[in-house]
C-alpha cells in the first residue's frame, strides 16, 4: 500500500521523543510557537462553527483529529478546551510519550501509532489539525486526501507549515538549526517545504475550500510570535470541506 510515512523523518523524531515536553530541551520553538497556534485555531474553529459564550471547555462535542501529534503538545491543550481529541503519529515512541504525560495529566486522549491513510475514514471529525507535518511527509497528495476522508462535510482543516523560500531557508535552517541551535541540524530539508500557492492547489485539488490564510512570524525582541499577512517562512491555512 501507497504510505505517507517517510521513515527517516520518522526516525528523526524518535530520537527526540524524549524531550517534547522539556520546555527548553529539542522542541523548545514550538512551546513557544504553540500559543499563537492555540489561539488561531481556538478563534477560527469558533467562527466556523458558531460557538457562542466563554466557558472553557468550549469545545465540548467537537471531535477534533490531530495527526503528528508527536508528545501531544497540540493534543493536550484541545482536550483541556473540551475537545474530543484523536492524535496519531507513525513514530510509536512518540506516541508512548504522549500517552504516558497525558495520564500523568488525567486527560483522556486517544492517542494511536498510525497515519492518516491506515485509519478507518468511517470515522470522520469536525476538526482536523495538520500542524508542521505536509513537510515531513512522503506523498504530500496521498496524505491532503486522506486528510479529506477523514473530515466531516462542513469540517475545517488547519495546515501549517514552512514556504519555500529564501527567507525560510535564513531563518528556518541557518539561523534556526545552526546558529541560535532552536533545532538540530537536519531537521528539516529546505526542498521539502511548500510555497503558499503550490499548498493551496494540493487543497483546491481535493476539493477543499480556504477560509483564511495567514503568516505566523516570531519577535526575537519580545520572544513572541504574531499573525501577520507575511507568508514568506511560517504560515498556516483554514480551510473546509466542500
């Protein structure tokens, strides 16, 4: 069978398994990276679905699918929201972290070792979250569709990522992986990485409809990340099932 995994990327992860929730270990930049995603997500899954009022758990009833949920740093925050939260990653030793901090945490997540075209598409979620993974993977096309079996008529689907450009190449592998040292060296591969347009056309081509796109830059002054309309390194686009 056609796989999206890529098992030296998968590798690659496994090794550093250990450390997802070491704020200033290996996967420090997404514990920094990951309240503005929370909040874009948590604002556009409101809107989308009309959610009205400001309980907390305001995600109750909302199946949501995280896939490359890695040690569950996107799982855990959506499950505290209330939503009822599916990670998946084809690295098993990611997934033995996640299912470990989760308990110790008494949050019920159902965290599974598989990828999104081994999964039943009979079960189909409200929300699916593609957080950093398009350029991991090994057929881009494969994993978009599966992606879109997977979604609910009427769901919205978050996909972030790195473009391919001259910017991210500075940022994101010199600056990033070998000078300040955020990420080891190689983890990502530059020719990997999709621009805007090319993204959008894997979209339009399974029938996805886009909501809204917008860049996601970080301010080493404040040490903040920010929306922007700036989609030269990191961006990420909503977009639905039509």
């Amino acid at each position: 069978m056609t796989t999206t995994i890529n098992k030296e990327e998968i590798q690659k992860f496994s090794k550093l398994a250990d450390e997802w929730w070491d704020v200033n270990g290996k996967f420090k930049p997404l514990h920094m990276f990951n309240p503005i995603r929370l909040e874009y997500i948590a604002y556009n899954i409101r809107q989308h679905f009309k959610i009205k009022g400001n309980e907390i758990n305001f995600l109750k009833g909302v199946s949501i699918l995280d896939i490359g949920c890695g040690g569950g740093l996107i799982s855990e925050p959506m499950t505290r929201l209330g939503g009822d939260v599916t990670g998946i990653d084809a690295s098993e030793k990611n997934i033995k972290v996640a299912k470990i901090h989760s308990l110790k945490n008494k949050l019920k997540i159902n965290y599974l070792n598989t990828s999104p075209e081994l999964l039943d598409s009979k079960e189909k979620f409200d929300v699916i979250l593609n957080l950093e993974v398009v350029e991991h993977v090994s057929d881009v096309s494969l994993y978009i569709k599966s992606c879109y079996n997977l979604l609910k008529e009427g769901g919205i689907m978050f996909t972030a990522t790195l473009n391919r450009s001259l910017m991210s190449y500075l940022k994101a592998i010199i600056g990033a992986e070998y000078i300040l040292r955020w990420l080891p060296v190689g983890t990502h591969d530059w020719n990997k990485f999709l621009k805007p347009e090319e993204l959008l056309k894997l979209l339009q081509n399974e029938n996805f409809y886009t909501l809204d796109i917008k860049g996601l830059e970080f301010n080493p002054i404040l040490s903040k990340w920010k929306k922007s309309n700036n989609l030269s390194v990191n961006y990420i686009i909503t977009s639905s099932k039509s």
